[in-house]
C-alpha cells in the first residue's frame, strides 16, 4: 500500500475496527483491550502507516517528550539507569531528551524554558546538584509536579524521587569487613557537598559506632567519586604510619583507581588491604581482583523514576509516590578476605 495515501480508515479497515478504537490504541492503549491493540499494532505494519507525532501533540498540547538530566554521561555508572528509563518510555508516546549537566556554562536554555516553550512534558534529574534559582523557577512556573529526581535528590526542595538505600549499602560494607576480622577500615568519600556522599558516610559512621570499631582521622578521606581520586588516595594510605587493613569506597569507579594505586605502591589486594566499592557497575567484576560492592538496582532505579513520571503527567494510571527507595545489596567477591596475622 502506499505510504502517503495510508490513513487511519485504511489501519482500521485492516485492523477490524473503529477508527476511534485505533485512536485510542495509539494516543492511550491502556483503555482498549489486548486484542485490540495488537490487530492495530499489526495493521500499522502491514499497511505501513506513520502517525504524524507532531500534529498529535500540538492538538493535545504537548511536546512528546522527556527530558533526563546526567552529572557526566562518561560515567559507566549512568548507563542501566538510563536503559530502565527508555525501556518504560519505549512503550509510551513519549521521546527522551538526555542532557549532560557536568558544563552548565553550555546550556543553551535555563531549565524551566525547556517547559515553557514546550520542548519537554517532563523532567527526570539524576543530578541532585541543581541551583536553588532553578528548583524554584519551577515552582514559580508550576512544572514541579513534573519532575522526578532519581539516584540523586536536592535536599533543598522536596520533589519526587527514586533512590537507594545508601545507608544500609554502607553499613552492609562496613559489617561485611567487620565479619571478615577487619578492625581498621579507612573510607574514602564522594564529593563534598553531595547527596549520596552524606548518606554513604553517615550509613559508614553508625556502623562504625554500632560495632565500636576504632577511629582515625586520616582513615577518612576525601575523594569524588573519580578513578583519579582512587588513585591518589592510595598514595596516602601507603604512607599512614597506622595503615587501615580494608577500605570501603563511595563509589566502584573509587575503589578501581584505588586497587590501582596500591598496586603501584607495592601493597597488594585483598592480601594487603581489602577493598569494597559501591554501585556494582560492570566493570566490577571484570577487575584484578574481581571488586566486593554494593550492588544497587540500576535498572530498577530508571524504570520507578519513569513509571512515577508518568503517574505524575497523567499519562500512566497509578498514585505518584513522595519517595521511592530501593534495597541494596552486597555483592562479595575476591577483593575482600581475612586481614592477614
């Protein structure tokens, strides 16, 4: 059939039914039936019809898409997120924008402008750093109850968010050291000032306390979630005078740059030091030796930022949640044993 002369009528005709139930199957299947959608699905293919997305969302006033803001899309970290967004969205009217947020001198439009021109129907921000200005021009301009925080929040504002349980994952680390014999545990932390950064250390500090583990100033350092901050923290846990025995690491690509570090100091892992990172991305257990985490649902996270999104626009049936937290858990490999005699 040809394309351009290919309309609804003739999708219906194919399909077996109305063209209002042909309507509904594309602009909201949630309201026919299975049958229904997939005798369209099938005629739209058979027929190959192409729905003029444009046309349809300046009739319904909107612009089709979603926004989803990254601190650093080089960050592996990222990546399943952003599969379990698209997977969600994948099965909606909706395209996904993705911005990364690492420049914002780059940024051609303040955020809220991405709704008031229509650009966007949504806002999905893995980036818990956003400006105060910003998070209340979009309660200035009402769109905050079209944006969902996940992995990351702003403790500034209280809007919709999706995260982990970062404070059990470090207690789960420190009590997995702590069961092995390990009494002298450093952490090297995320960035000052970060969300997930606070949540890790304080879940760290209240195991430490609970299990009356010894304390050391300089077995706290500072990192920000980077290889590089890895990497230089293991040239100063090489020249302590009291060196810890294992190090739990806000984050994986932390304890990577750290096992290399070490290495390079001539102290080996785990016989040396044991070391425990946190994320479990999927480079982890592909390292020498395979890393110890704590494992978050990366997938997981995406795909209840998308769904509670969608609740909130109206375009998904189901109550948004104020909070969304996930469970973590511990993954134990060979970067981890008994501290030697």
């Amino acid at each position: 059939m040809d394309r351009k002369a290919v309309t609804v009528q003739d999708v219906a005709r194919v399909a077996g039914v109305s063209t209002a139930t042909v309507s509904r199957a594309l602009s909201d299947p949630n309201k026919v039936s299975e049958d229904a959608r997939t005798a369209v699905r099938n005629a739209i293919s058979a027929t190959g019809y192409r729905l003029n997305k444009a046309a349809r969302n300046l009739r319904k006033q909107q612009a089709g898409a979603v926004l989803i803001l990254v601190p650093n899309l080089g960050n592996p970290f990222f990546s399943q997120i952003l599969q379990g967004i698209s997977a969600v969205f994948s099965e909606t009217e909706f395209s996904i924008l993705v911005s990364d947020t690492s420049d914002q001198s780059k940024r051609d439009l303040n955020l809220v402008d991405y709704f008031l021109d229509r650009r966007i129907d949504g806002l999905i921000s893995l980036d818990g750093a956003l400006s105060i200005s910003e998070l209340e021009l979009f309660k200035h301009h009402s769109v905050d109850d079209r944006i969902v925080f996940a992995c990351e929040w702003s403790p500034l504002v209280d809007f919709p968010s999706v995260r982990s349980n970062n404070a059990m994952g470090a207690k789960l680390a420190i009590q997995h050291l702590y069961d092995l014999g390990h009494r002298k545990i450093a952490h090297i932390t995320g960035p000052e000032g970060n969300v997930l950064t606070r949540e890790r250390r304080e879940g760290m500090l209240q195991a430490r306390q609970k299990l009356n583990l010894p304390t050391c100033a300089e077995w706290i350092i500072r990192g920000d979630f980077s290889l590089n901050s890895g990497f230089l923290a293991a040239q100063e846990i090489a020249g302590m005078d009291d060196r810890p025995t294992a190090v739990f690491c806000a984050s994986d690509m932390v304890a990577i740059g750290l096992i290399s570090g070490l290495k390079r100091e001539g102290i080996s892992v785990p016989n040396d030091i044991s070391v425990v990172g946190f994320d479990d991305i999927e480079i982890a257990e592909f390292c020498d030796p395979p890393l110890t985490t704590i494992k978050q649902n990366r997938v997981g996270l995406g795909r209840a930022a998308a769904e509670q999104l969608l609740a909130q626009m109206g375009a998904r049936a189901g109550k948004p949640d104020g909070i969304v937290q996930l469970d973590v858990q511990l993954q134990t490999r060979e970067s981890t044993v008994a501290p030697a005699p």
